[in-house]
C-alpha cells in the first residue's frame, strides 16, 4: 500500500498515500478467524478454477508437510515455570493491583521480573535442581491466594491463573511434605504439555535429532503435467501430530468438494498399510510413497533374516523360509489387513 503504485491506482489513493497501519492486517486474520472465514477465499478460488477447467476431480495431487514455529521463544521446564509465574504476575498487577500487593513477597520482584533467559540458568543439576524447587511454592502460593474465598470475583478465572495452574500440575506434585519437581518421565505427552504461557496451542514436535515449537502445516496441490500447480487443501495442526493422522481427514474434505485424486503422492509419513487399504476401499485413490524401512536389528545390521526375506501366503496362512526350511504355519493377526 505505501510502496506498489499499481496497488495506489486500483483503490483510487493518492500517490504519497501514507497506507493503513501494520496492526490493520492482524484485525483483519482476527475477524476472518471469529467469523470462521478462513476457507472462504480458497473455496472462491477453487470453484472458479474449476469453472475455467484448471480444476478437476480424479487426477494427481502430493501433500507435504512444513513446521509452523510459534512466535514464542523456545522454553526448558525450568525458563517455563519461571515465565509462568512472572506472566501471571503482570496480568495481576495489571487486573488486580491491589489485592497482588498484599499477596506477594519482596523477594519475587528480584526473582521474576527480569524475561527468563536460558544462558543464565545455572549449569550445575543441583542448583537448576534447588532454583526448580524455589518456583514451586511460590507458584502454589499465588495460587492459594487466587482460589481463596476473599480473592476478588472471578480472579481464578483470569486466564494467566488458569494457565499458571495447568502448567503447575504439569510440571510440579505437592504432598503434605512439601512442593516437588516432576522428573521428565512423569509429565505429560507433548500433545498436552503447555510449553509458553503466551500460546498455549503451541506443541514441541521432533523430527530426527531437533526439535520445534508450534504447528505443522500440511498442504495439499495438483500435480497434472502441463496444469499449473493448485493448492487444494490446507490443514493445520499442532507440531507432535503424525502426518499419518492427517491423510484420513485430507480425503474426506477432497470427498466433500468433489475434489478427490485417484492418484495421491505423498511420503512415507503419509502412508502405512492399513492407510493404504482404506484410502483404496473408502475413497477410491491411491496412495502412493516409500514405505517405511526395516528398522529391526536383523535389517540394520545384515546378519540373519528379516521379515521380508521370508516368502508368505496369505491364502494358507503359511511362511517359507529363506533356507527353504517350511512351509511353517502362522497366526495372521486378526486386526491386519491384507493389502490388494
């Protein structure tokens, strides 16, 4: 708007035109996302371009997916807790300013008002160990406070002290004996676990040796020779979900606009026997990538057989060995489908 002359022309604006401020176009995802308009603009597209014969159901389309990453820093339980506390703490000072004073401890100040930086955390387990031992009681005690009777209505439901709660009972157990810090082994799966105070949508997902803190974006287009490439699906979902998870719920939204492939490209992620099936049997497409490799130790290492060394039929229920030893009989498991 303050840079593109053409963009000047089409809206009928004076050429030193200071344009709309940047918080404009946030309003404006915010009132697409209220009013649940966020597909409006690719369905629009969609249908015309199946109008003007871009478009056609029965063909070739790819999905992939891409990490989304959070605009949040990334947070160890440790700067998690301690964020936590000084969040909820400048939403209170801000909502209930007086009540804070006379529940609060002189020393937070010096605890929690500086950000949270990982670089000066202590290095030693036993101080990160005695540090994670000093945020609980505190985080129990502002929370005491809140859910006491003479706490100001509605101060427990401040979103910042329900946060706090969910991340306390996450990360700490408390006992007659005291406050303690759950060990990693004892919170819960990183589809549920908060990992910051400021978005609490946003899932670590791993991928290999790293790992990230947002979404995942799994995107869906055509792939015809000689057609342009058109996205025709969009799903978003937190970073730890399986890519498995999603191909169910990209054919049936292609199944609602009339839209599904016969042939869908996608990677190993994808894809796994039983999606194979059922794509074929509920949607009529074929899925298609790599399958999954052979990550027992007999594969690895090259010594012995694995399981595709051993020849199998299906119709007799009976496996040949690679040494010609057999026909040995099996039990197929009940809820294994075989493929076509």
């Amino acid at each position: 708007m303050r840079g593109r002359i053409d963009w000047k022309y089409a809206l009928s604006l004076e050429l030193d035109d200071p344009g709309f401020d940047h918080t404009v176009l946030s309003e404006f995802r915010t009132r697409l996302l209220e009013g649940g308009s966020g597909q409006l603009l690719l369905d629009t597209l969609l249908t015309r371009f199946r109008e003007i014969g871009l478009l056609k159901a029965r063909g070739r389309q790819r999905t992939d997916s891409t990490h989304v990453l959070a605009k949040v820093r990334a947070l160890n339980r440790l700067d998690l807790a301690r964020e936590m506390i000084r969040h909820a703490l400048d939403v209170l000072a801000a909502v209930a300013p007086d009540w804070l004073r006379g529940h609060s401890k002189p020393e937070w100040v010096e605890r929690y008002a500086p950000r949270s930086l990982h670089d000066r955390l202590p290095t030693k387990r036993e101080e990160r160990d005695a540090l994670a031992g000093s945020y609980g009681p505190d985080g129990y005690s502002l929370l005491d406070a809140a859910h006491s009777a003479d706490a100001p209505t509605g101060l427990r439901e401040v979103p910042a002290v329900r946060t706090l709660r969910v991340v306390w009972l996450q990360n700490y157990y408390r006992t007659d004996e005291g406050v303690y810090w759950r060990s990693n082994d004892d919170i819960p799966a990183s589809a549920l676990f908060v990992n910051s105070p400021h978005d609490l949508d946003a899932r670590m997902g791993r991928k290999y040796t790293s790992s990230r803190t947002g979404y995942k974006a799994h995107l869906t287009e055509t792939c015809e020779e000689g057609s342009p490439a058109l996205i025709t699906h969009v799903e978003t979902t937190p970073a730890p979900v399986a890519d498995r998870e999603v191909t169910p719920k990209i054919h049936e939204t292609l199944k609602g606009r009339d839209l599904l492939p016969e042939t869908h490209l996608v990677d190993t992620g994808f894809l796994d026997a039983e999606l194979i099936v059922t794509s074929k049997e509920e949607y009529s497409v074929d899925l298609l990538g790599p399958a999954r490799p052979d990550v027992k130790r007999q594969a690895k290492r090259g010594e012995g057989f694995d399981a595709a060394s051993f020849t199998g039929d299906w119709e007799e229920q009976e496996a040949t060995c690679p040494q010609g030893t057999g026909p040995q009989e099996y039990q197929l498991d009940p809820n294994y489908r075989q493929p076509p």
